[in-house]
C-alpha cells in the first residue's frame, strides 16, 4: 500500500510538480521499449541517429564545419556505413573543441556542467542541458528496473556530490529524501566513523537498494565484514563509474546481489547487467560501434554515440575501453532484446588515504580537477607514500601558480590534512603505463584497506 501511494502520488509529485521535471514521464517511455524485438531498436536506433545528425549540421558549429570539411551532408548518411565516414571522436577533442561543441540554442546559463572522471588523465568539461540531465536518469533508472528496482524503491546512494549532500542536510533536503525515496550519503573523508554513520542512517532509512562507486562499496564491505556488521533487508546492490572488481565480498557483505553498470562522464547508461548477470546494451539510446583493436584480435573497440543528449552533441566518441560482443548462441534469456556485451574494462583509478586513515575516492578527486584548474592538457596524481603525493601535469597555456595553489587545496581539504607534501612535475607528454593507459589517480601504498586493521572497537548505538 505504501508503495503504490509513492509510485501513483509521491514520485510524479515530486518530479513533475516539486522539481518540475520529465523523468518519470521519460522513464516510461523507456521501459514500455523492454516489450519491444530486436529489430524495433534498431528501428528507433536509426531514427534517433538521423535526426541528431540533421540536429548536428543544422545548429552545432562544430560539426557545421567538420561536415563541410568531409563535404558530407546528412542525406549522404543512408547506412551505418555512411555514417562511419565521420571520424572517431576522442576526450582530448572535447577539450580543444568545446565552445564549438556547446549546443547555441540552448543558454549557457541553462547548461550544467559535468566534470569527467576519464580514463587517461584529461580534465574535461562537459554541457549538459536540463532535458539531457533528466534523460539520463530515466535512462540509468530503465536499466536499474532490469534487475528488479522500481522507481519508487528507497535507494541509499554512496555518491559523492556535494550539491546533493548539503540538500539533504536542510529540511528541503530531508523533504526531498522523503518524496524521492533517494537518501546520499556523506561520503567526504571517509574513516570508520563516517562508515559507522552510514550503517545508522541505512538502519534509520531501510532502502531496498544501494547504489554507489565500485571502490566505495568495496570499502564498505570491508568494514562490514572486519567489524561483523550486517545490514539487513537489501534486494540488490547497483555498482557504478568504476571498474566492479570485487563483485563476491561486496554480495557476501551485503548479502545481496551486485550489478554492474556501464558508461562514461560522456556517454552516461551505455550498458547495465540483468538480473541473469548479462550486460546489455541501451541500444535505443546509444549506438554502440564495434572495431578492430589494435593488438586485440578478440576484444573490440567501443565506438558510441548518445542518441538522447543535445546540450553538447557528441558523435562517434572513443569510449577508449574494448568488449567482447556476445554471440546468438549465448544469447541471454532474461527476455530482453537489447544485445549483451562481455567487458573489458582497465583498471580504474586507485583511492588515496592520509596519514589520519582518512580515504578519498581516486573518481572524485579525478572528477574535481578540471573544476580547480584550467589550461591542463593531462594529469595524473600519484601517491608515494602517507605523506607525499606526485602531480605530473602536462600543461599548456595554463596559470602555473594558480593551479598548483588550487589543486594542493583539494588535496588538504580531501585528505582532511594538510602535513601531506605536494609535489609537482611537468612535461611534455605524461608517459603511459605498460599498457598504454593513463590512470589519473594511482596510490603506491600496498593496501588502501590496510588501515582498517586499525580500527577502534567501537559499539553502536
Ligand atoms: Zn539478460
């Protein structure tokens, strides 16, 4: 009773009238497209793709001047093929091309400002407009429902944006959690006390669900295992952002299933797992190109395109990660249409722990750099020890003092210290690992959950 009072009044008040927003009513377009065959994707795929390449032509300057750089028109574009003749796009071009990409139509005053968290150390901003933001979200909640979630399930979130945090700390805030079934956790200097917090607000809370970054939920797990805590009554766990390597100890900690998802800061929800563990492609809302990788004869490229975002159009991104593309023959039989992919991912970035056992997640401090700087071709934060950290930058045009003033400020302010040692480095180019990544936030320390063996034995209340 008390879910349908939510799912009927509570959720479409809150989106449609408290934040006066399309989710729900994007979410439900979305989900009627489970029903839908293979080749009706495709169908939608296709049409989706033609109106945001004319959208493209007609309004971002960008592409005005690339296609006329190919001499291609969109009436040229027939086939996939054709469209294959634009070239592949890259998070460096993001960053040399962004004014042109900003879609002119929509005020820049209306666009929100995404920071990725990318894979090889390039700080970049991207536009999103408030239709785009929502899509998004109806999208990621479309492929939740997958595995079993409702829209009017509680979800506790171990995210880490402050706008929502310091919501949620005002009545507004309390009011929203209420009505949103959505409770965020304060993830900021994460230390068994803050740890501690958490297991009383889900306690408090009762969520069906929990949602957050990969390594944050490792680290809860682990302390939920050393210090014999169990958290009862959770129906799944959704894993996000980074890479999920500890799928088994987060499962038997919470005592529930784990799935993944998968996307990028610029192409968000490309993918998500069933509930029978197959990770399927939003083929509707994303096209997903497969090619050859180099040095791969196996794995492939992935080459997307978000068919839904227009405050900075991107085509043809290089998602830099390769997938094996799963056959008929292992063809999921959850009942779903959209395609399964097997991922191969690289490692993602490592979190950075002060000598006061405070941990900060490698995604929020990667995702805050292009906030505090400007002019940063590339960088990679590297910790040496508890009390040294490494900035290699490569820079170009960029206000040297000012970001080294302000990137060793959130350093101090994450790590809640400020007796750690900054250093930096400059070059040309950052060199790459063995495998030619660049993982923007790398910890030399043996173990980021060596601190936990010295955790207070603490009662909770
Ligand atoms: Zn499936």
């Amino acid at each position: 009773m008390r879910d349908l009072i939510f799912k009927k009044i509570f959720i479409p008040f809150y989106h449609y009238i408290y934040r006066n927003n399309s989710r729900v009513k994007a979410y439900k377009k979305l989900i009627r497209r489970d029903l839908l065959s293979y080749d009706d994707l495709l169908f939608i795929q296709w049409k989706k793709l033609k109106k945001l390449i004319n959208y493209c032509y007609k309004t971002i300057p960008y592409y005005q001047k690339l296609f006329n750089s190919l001499d291609l028109h969109p009436l040229d574009i027939k086939t996939l093929k054709d469209y294959r003749s634009i070239p592949e796009f890259n998070k460096l071009s993001i960053v040399e091309n962004k004014n042109e990409l900003i879609n002119p139509e929509l005020a820049q005053k209306n666009l929100i400002i995404n920071y990725t968290t990318g894979s090889m150390g390039i700080p970049a901003k991207i536009y999103r407009s408030l239709d785009d933001q929502e899509n998004i979200c109806a999208l990621r909640a479309r492929s939740n429902s997958w595995c079993g979630w409702n829209l009017w399930d509680k979800t506790f979130c171990l995210l880490t944006d402050q706008r929502y945090i310091k919501q949620a700390d005002s009545l507004t805030g309390e009011f929203s959690v209420f009505l949103n079934r959505k409770n965020i956790a304060d993830t900021k200097n994460v230390c068994p006390e803050r740890m501690f917090s958490w297991v009383k607000q889900i306690r408090k809370f009762k969520p069906n669900y929990l949602y957050g970054y990969s390594s944050l939920l490792e680290e809860f797990s682990v302390f939920l295992t050393n210090e014999n805590i169990n958290i009862e009554g959770l129906k799944g766990i959704f894993s996000t952002v980074e890479p999920l390597i500890q799928r088994e100890l987060i499962s038997n900690a919470f005592k529930a299933p784990v799935y993944d998802e998968y996307g990028c800061s610029e192409v968000p929800c490309i993918a998500h797992e069933c509930q029978k563990g197959s990770m399927h492609i939003n083929i509707d809302e994303v096209l997903v190109e497969f090619e050859e990788a180099e040095g791969d004869f196996e794995a492939k490229k992935l080459i997307c395109t978000p068919l839904y975002l227009y405050g900075m159009p991107i085509l043809r991104y290089n998602t830099e990660d390769t997938a094996l593309i799963k056959t008929e023959s292992d063809y999921c039989d959850c009942g779903l249409a959209y395609p399964a992919i097997k991922l191969r991912v690289s490692k993602g970035n490592d979190n950075l722990i002060s000598s006061n056992g405070k941990l900060v997640s490698g995604v929020v401090i990667a995702s805050y750099i292009p906030a505090v700087t400007s002019g940063i071709k590339q960088f990679q934060i590297v910790q040496k020890d508890l009390l040294s950290i490494k900035v290699k930058i490569s820079n170009y045009e960029g206000p040297v003092e000012e970001n080294e003033r302000n990137i060793r400020k959130l350093l101090y302010e994450l790590m809640d210290t400020s007796s750690i040692k900054v250093n930096f480095e400059y070059y040309e180019e950052i060199p790459p690992d063995i495998n030619g990544n660049l993982r923007p936030v790398i910890s030399n320390i043996e173990s980021n959950l060596s601190y936990k063996a010295n955790i207070r034995a603490k009662t909770l209340n």
